[in-house]
C-alpha cells in the first residue's frame, strides 16, 4: 500500500487539519472521530494506519487546545492536575485494553458499551450544567477520577475509541462540573496517552511523522478556534451539541460492530 503522504497533498492536509481541529477543541475529543474518517475517505489507507497518524497529531492539538481553555479563563489553572490524574489511570490500563482485543471476543462487549454510551447521550441532553462548577480537592474525588482513567484506557484499547468521547459524559454526569471543565480535563488527559501510544507505534516503525505533522500543525492552530467557539456557546447550546457527538459514537460504532460480525 502506498504511503500515506504520497497522494495526500498539503491543502487536503490543512483541510482535513482544520476541520478536525475546530471539532476537537469545540467538543474537548482529540479530533480523531473526524480525522480517521477523513483519511479513509481521501485515500485508501487502513484503519490502523490512519489511527496512528491522528494519534501523531492529537499530540500537539490536545496540549494546545487544553492551554486555550486554561488561558480563557473558563476553567481554572488548578484544574490542571485532575486531568493528570485521568491520563495515569488511562496510561496503566490501555495496554490491558489492547491486550484484551486480542484475546477477548468483544462483539458482546461493544453492544454493551454502544448501550451504555447512548443512554450517557440521552442523559447529557437533559442535564444543564453549571459552568461555575469545578472539582475540588477530596480522596473520593482522586480516586473516582483515577477510576474514570482506568475505564477510558482500557474501553479506549478494546475498542479503539478516544478517551474523551468517554471522559466528557463521566465527568459532567459523575462530578458534575462545567462542560468545559470537562473539555478541558479531557484534553489534559489525552496528551500523556497520545505520547506513549506515539511512542509504541514508532517503536515499531509504524509511525509516519510527516503525515502527523502535516496533520497537527492545522489541527493545533483550528483548535483554538474551537476553543474560542465552546467558551461563547451557551450552555444550553452546547450540551445537545455534545448529545449529537455521542449519539454520532454510537452509530459509528454500531457500524463497525455490524461489519466485524459479518466478517466472522
């Protein structure tokens, strides 16, 4: 298969970039939701190879877009250390997850989680959340965000979905904080995750830099954009927004579900 670069020329790179970047630093997810998509849909790459290259350009869009909501001032500095907590606990079980992939049967598994995730839409729609409320610092709050971490990375590595497509929902029906609180603690939390999957596929020769770069660089600057959008976006605006995401999880998943049982 040719490499991904070869065909891809650097205006559909800032294209696909841009777009992804608006949506990731809108909703708090990585952008990989749209850029996988994107990549199959303009050239006949793989799924494993366009999920690591947008794993490349998460890198910088997450620490970009997470220091654009800190400097809005919507979400306090001392925030910052919550989203730590997620990435150790995603960190530790990711590896688990990807493990689990390959020995588990997760057709049952999937339908479980497609369930679960609809409801967490349909729950997001009803719930308005204050935007003045942030964590605070608790044992059982540590602990219940270490908790979200270990379930973001191990349903992130059975099934291949971006942490903060599960993060959001967590924090904003579990603790109860602002949405873009939640945003912004799920970007926080996906560097570190970003980073050492980086590291593993590169390891391993994986890794097609230019591509990831060419990718990021748009997505980083377009993220601010999104940012910019979410601190203006009411509330009552931005909840059914993330709804239609989930909701959008769901159907995506549902659909690579159906064709894998196929397949077998």
């Amino acid at each position: 298969m040719p490499n991904i670069d070869e065909r891809l020329s650097p205006f559909t790179y800032s294209a696909i970039g841009l777009v992804a970047g608006v949506f990731a630093g809108f909703f708090g997810v990585g952008g990989g939701i749209i850029v996988i998509p994107l990549l199959l849909l303009f050239f006949p790459v793989d799924q494993r190879q366009a999920s690591i290259t947008s794993l490349v350009a998460i890198i910088p869009t997450s620490v970009v877009a997470a220091t654009a909501f800190l400097l809005s001032g919507s979400v306090p500095f001392n925030q910052t250390v919550f989203g730590l907590i997620i990435a150790i606990g995603s960190m530790i079980t990711a590896p688990l997850g990807t493990w689990a992939l390959r020995t588990w049967n997760t057709v049952i598994v999937r339908w479980i989680f497609i369930a679960v995730l609809f409801s967490a839409a349909i729950q997001v729609l009803l719930v308005l959340p204050d935007r003045e409320s942030h964590l605070e610092w608790s044992i059982p709050t540590i602990a219940g965000l270490f908790v979200v971490g270990v379930f973001m990375g191990f349903v992130a590595g059975l099934l291949g979905v971006g942490g903060g497509i599960l993060a959001i929902p967590l924090l904003v029906l579990g603790f109860g904080v602002s949405d873009l609180t939640a945003k912004a603690l799920s970007l926080i939390a996906m560097a570190p995750a970003a980073i050492t999957g980086t590291i593993g596929s590169a390891r391993a020769g994986a890794v097609n830099w230019r591509a990831g770069i060419s990718l990021g660089i748009p997505m980083s600057v377009a993220s601010i954009i999104g940012v910019w959008l979410a601190t203006i976006t009411p509330a009552e605006w931005a909840n059914p927004l993330l709804s239609a995401l989930l909701i959008y999880a769901v159907i995506q998943l549902a659909i690579r579900t159906t064709r894998s049982m196929r397949k077998s």
